[in-house]
C-alpha cells in the first residue's frame, strides 16, 4: 500500500517507520522533524499525499489539521482514505471528514493509547470513527502500528472514545496520588498501600500498571524521575478537550473540571511541565490541607 505520511514528530516517526518496516511505501512531510529510515522524504505536504491510497496525518491540534486537511484533500486520489492519528477536538474531526467525502475520499478519526513507547514497538490502541468500509480499508495499517483497533461509530467517534478514556485516566491519577499522600501522612507504608489496593477494590489500571509510587508495583515514570511517559502537558491537553467537548454536549462533568483546574495549576503555575503525569504524587505529599 502507498501511504502518505504528515507528522513526524515523537509519535509519528516510529509509526511511519514501522509502516515501511511491513513493506508500505511511505513518504513522508513534516515542517522540521527528519524522516526516519525506510521513509521517502517529501518536500511538501502535497508531494507527501500524490499517488497514495491513505494518508496518515499525526498533528498537534485541531486548527493544525484542518489546514492540512484544507491543503491536501484536493491533491489526493480520488477514493483514497485521510487517516488522522492526530488527538483533535471532536468538532474538527467531524469538519474534515465532511470535508474529505465532499472531495470524494474517505476518512477514519483514530487517535491513539500507547504513547512513544508503544508507537515504537507497534502496540498502539486505535479508537477509530468512520464508515465500517474505510475502518476495514485501513485496517491492515493498524495491524502494523499497533495491537488493538476498535471501531467506534461514525466520524468523530474515535475522537469522542480518546476524550472520555483519558478524563477517566486524568481523575484516576489525581485520586490515586491524593491516596498516597494520605497514606503517608497517616503513617501507611507506600508498598502495603499497594499491596492492598492494587487486590481490592481501589484497583485500577493507574495503581496496577503505572503506579505513581517509586519502587511500587510494576516499574513506571515515576522510577525514572518522573520522566514521560506522558506527559503533563499532554493530559492537560485531552482533558480540557474532554471539557470542550462537554460544554458542546451540554454534559455535567464535576471532576473533569476539577482534573483540568488541577493540571492547569500544575504546568502552568508550578513545576509539572515537562513530567510525567504521575508526578502529581510529590505534589500531594508536599502540600498541606488546603483551607
């Protein structure tokens, strides 16, 4: 399959590569980042997109995509698939896949779970919005750059299932790290909290695989000093798309304010930026009883 490929940064570099690693024919575009082997460099977008049967847009936002999407659907095949990996507001999803059938291609909103780690070894998880006939054309790309795809429903699905798995994630984390510290303050050693949590019913993917205590359970960021994994910034990101989404919905999410108040706070005003999202622990341990 020829694929186009725009977006090569931290995540889309090992993607594409992985694509071309199977066999793909990908060429690829991206403003400054290289391309990694196997990939054929572009000297533009459009160049990227000439001849392809999908492209695959990795994109840091929703304004970003849907000048890209502006920019290429009039230079791809007619038929061809626009593939966005890219995590977007759900409104500009549903904009450029209405704007990809009106050019005459198909597209899938999948975004992905998994992180540079998984983007590398090929584990990704895809939440994928779209037809059921251009979820399935796409479907054997998926099978390289990841474990699992699910197929979500129509145009914008992917984005709606992201949104919701990462406000979830975002309150799992903030309640866990507020646990720990508790813990600590009522003199409970971190690993018999473990030991009885991770068995019981505050069991959850955050405390069993990515607990946010050094030399706890499995090892995480926070045994690398809180290096990401995934950061901050990023959680930040998908959880005020979560409350963009919700004010559209017209959907009452209490904790998803919070969780967004709580990691503003966190990278904007203190010292979150650039780690793990996990290290709200330290935040909480450090912190008294707010008045």
């Amino acid at each position: 399959m020829k694929v186009g490929f725009i977006g090569l940064g931290n995540m889309g570099a090992p993607m594409a590569a992985n694509l071309a690693a199977a066999g793909h024919e990908v060429v690829g575009f991206d403003l400054v980042a290289p391309c990694p082997e196997g990939v054929t460099k572009a000297a533009s977008a459009i160049e990227a997109v000439s001849g392809a049967d999908v492209v695959v847009t990795m994109l840091p936002n929703g304004a970003i995509l849907r000048a890209v999407a502006e920019e290429i659907h009039p230079a791809m095949e007619p038929g061809a698939v626009h593939l966005d990996c890219s995590t977007v507001d759900v409104e500009s999803a549903r904009a450029v896949a209405d704007a990809a059938n009106v050019a005459g291609l198909d597209a899938v909103d999948a975004p992905v779970s998994g992180g540079v780690g998984g983007a590398a070894a090929g584990t990704l998880t895809f939440m994928a919005g779209g037809t059921p006939e251009a979820f399935a054309r796409v479907a054997p790309l998926f099978d390289v750059m990841g474990q699992k795809a699910v197929h979500c429903g129509e145009a914008g699905a992917g984005q709606a299932a992201k949104i919701c798995n990462n406000m979830i994630l975002g309150i799992t984390m903030i309640g866990t790290c507020e646990a720990f510290a508790l813990a600590d303050k009522l003199g409970l050693d971190r690993q018999k909290m473990f030991d009885v949590v991770s068995t019981s019913s505050g069991y959850s993917w955050v405390m069993n695989a990515y607990c946010p205590a050094p030399g706890v359970g499995p090892q995480s960021p926070a045994d690398n000093d809180y290096q990401p994994g995934f950061a901050s910034e990023l959680m930040l990101k998908d959880l005020r798309l979560s409350q963009q989404a919700a004010e559209m919905a017209d959907a009452d999410t209490p904790l998803g304010q919070a969780a967004t108040a709580l990691y503003a706070a966190f990278v904007e005003q203190e010292d979150g930026a650039g780690k793990d999202f996990s290290a709200m622990l330290p935040r909480f341990a450090h912190r008294a009883r707010a008045t």
